[in-house]
C-alpha cells in the first residue's frame, strides 16, 4: 500500500505540471482504485475521457468503478463498449460476470467467470470470485479446486490463503482452516480480517485468552470493525475479568444500541460482578461487628483465692467367704 501512495503522489505532482494529458488521469483512477477511493476514481477517469481517451482499458475502469456505485445500467453500457473494441478481453468479462453476481444472477457469473479465465488465466480476482460462489453454494470441492489453481500462479498472495482458511471453516475444518489463516497473517501481517476469523475459532475452542488476543489485533488494525468491542467484552467475561468485560460491552453498546448481545453482555456481566464482590465479603474478618474487648477490660480469674476439692475413691468393703455364706445359704426348711 505504501508503495500505491507514493505512485499516487507522482502522479499528483505529474498533473500539477500539465493538467491537460488523459493518460495522467487514466492512471491516477486506476491507482485511486487500489486504494479503494472509488468516487475520485471514476472523476478521474471521467476527466481521460473528457481528454480523448479512447480504450478498453478505461471503458472497463469505468464500468468496475460503476458498478461499485450500483450503477449497472451504466456500467453495462461501457463494458460493452470495450468489448466491442476488444472482443477477447478477459477482463470485461469478469466485470460483467461481477455484476452479474451482484444482482442474483449466479449462473450467468459463473459462465462469464469461466470465459474470462479461458481468456485471462492469470486474473486472481476471477479465481477469488469462483472459489467464492462455489463456496456459498456449498460445492466445497470445486472451490478449493479454482483455489489451488490460483495458487500454482500466486503462491505468495494472502488472500488465496485466507480464501482457502475460508473454504475449510465452512466445511467445519477448523484445525485445518486455522493453519491457512495462520499462513495468512505471516504473508500479510496486516490483513485484519484474518485474526477476527482466528478469534472466531480460539473462542470455539474456548481459548478466550487467545481469542482476546485476536481480536485485539483487528481493533488495532481496523478500529471501526463492526462490533469488535462485543466480542473483547465477551472474551473478558468468559475469562471472569467483569470490570474488563463491563467497560467493552459499554463501549459497544454506546457504539451500537441495537447490539443485543453486548446488551445482554453487559446485564450478565454487572450480575456476576455483584455476586462475585457479595460471595467475597463472606470471608472478610469479622473485626467490624464484634471488635475485640481491649486486654485491660477483660476479666482474669484469681486461682489463688479458688478452693478446689479433690475426688476421693470410695472406701472398698471386703468380706470373709464364710460370711459370704452365711448370708446366702439358707438351712433347708427354714423359710
């Protein structure tokens, strides 16, 4: 992106010289494109036109750029015009194949998709956009198949991978999912979606620690991802961080008010912390409500002046045997 920037500047400066060349215009849209400015793209382009640009390359720019905007009727018009100068330009066809797409026409994408790759084999988006219809219509199979031959052209490109992270995660894959988007964030450290999908698998798996870590790492990339702050508070709840999870369910509903879940977040949340600070103050010293009587006022016993009796054993009374007898043998006869 950086180096997009700098191109961007030269050309800035290039047209501040001469304003008046359709070429410096075409390629300022075109760089306005990549750095997603759609809007100033298509004035730009506009302007070559004005200028006497007069090619495939910019009626297919400005076709992209319209169709962007929803405006496929126009849109329409100057793709076909750089068909009818260049009948085997693969990618005018994967433009009307995009809206084709974008207005619920599946199959007819799918035959532009497929003309356009015949055409222009080494087009990623057309491959992107394969892998991701099949995706959807769940035939898991054919999109992994566009997408590995993506990656025989584009080995190193992140969002082949995060593709295939996709694909996998659909099907229910997670370890496997989990090592693309892993290869992902290691081609491009910056590509925040991937770490929200990573987070979305650790919270699975109940890892709230690295799932926090996960999402984390998208609000500092991407501060305005929808709803990020829900799913940090969720993390901090689920690991017993109340005050953590309190602050980010705030923020989220401040945010969103129609967020339901950081709504409901935020009641569990504040609940448990009560109950949490109540079932401490259980075990707390009780030096408040019964204070120790100071030594000075508590009463000593005097053991001197006590009299203790001892017990003594009782005498033991002993009897001869002829005693004995006399007591208990009685003469016969006598009652």
């Amino acid at each position: 992106m950086g180096r997009v920037s700098d191109a961007l500047a030269d050309i800035d400066e290039a047209i501040s010289r001469n304003d008046n060349i359709g070429s410096f215009y075409l390629t300022r849209a075109q760089i306005l494109r990549a750095l997603q400015q759609p809007e100033k793209a298509l004035q730009n382009a506009q302007r070559a036109e004005i200028l006497g640009i007069d090619t495939p390359e910019l009626y297919t720019l400005q076709g992209d750029l319209l169709q962007q905007q929803n405006q496929f009727d126009k849109a329409k018009l100057y793709v076909a015009k750089a068909l009818q100068m260049a009948p085997y330009d693969g990618e005018a066809y994967f433009f009307n194949g995009l809206m084709a797409a974008r207005q619920g026409d599946t199959a007819q994408a799918l035959v532009l998709y497929e003309q356009s790759l015949r055409l222009k084999p080494r087009y990623l988006e057309t491959y992107n956009q394969l892998a991701s219809i099949y995706r959807t219509l769940g035939d898991l199979n054919s999109a992994l198949v566009y997408n590995e031959q993506a990656l025989r052209y584009f080995p190193n490109n992140a969002k082949l991978y995060y593709g295939r992270g996709m694909i996998y995660h659909t099907e229910g894959k997670l370890d496997s999912a989990m090592i693309y988007y892993q290869q992902t964030a290691k081609v491009q450290p910056n590509y925040y979606q991937v770490y929200f999908q990573m987070g979305l698998i650790n919270q699975k798996y109940r890892n709230y620690y690295s799932a926090l870590a996960n999402y984390q790492h998208v609000r500092q990339l991407r501060p305005q991802f929808p709803r990020i702050d829900t799913y940090i508070g969720y993390c901090h709840e689920q690991m017993g961080q109340y005050e953590l999870a309190i602050a980010a369910y705030t923020k989220a509903s401040q945010q969103n008010a129609t967020d339901q879940q950081a709504v409901a977040g935020l009641w569990r949340s504040q609940r448990r912390q009560y109950a949490q600070s109540s079932y401490n103050s259980l075990f707390l010293p009780d030096t408040v409500t019964k204070p120790l009587t100071p030594a000075s006022k508590r009463a000593v016993l005097d053991t001197t002046r006590v009299h203790i009796s001892t017990i003594q054993p009782k005498p033991r009374v002993t009897t001869s045997a002829s005693d004995s007898l006399k007591r208990t043998v009685k003469p016969i006869g006598q009652n």
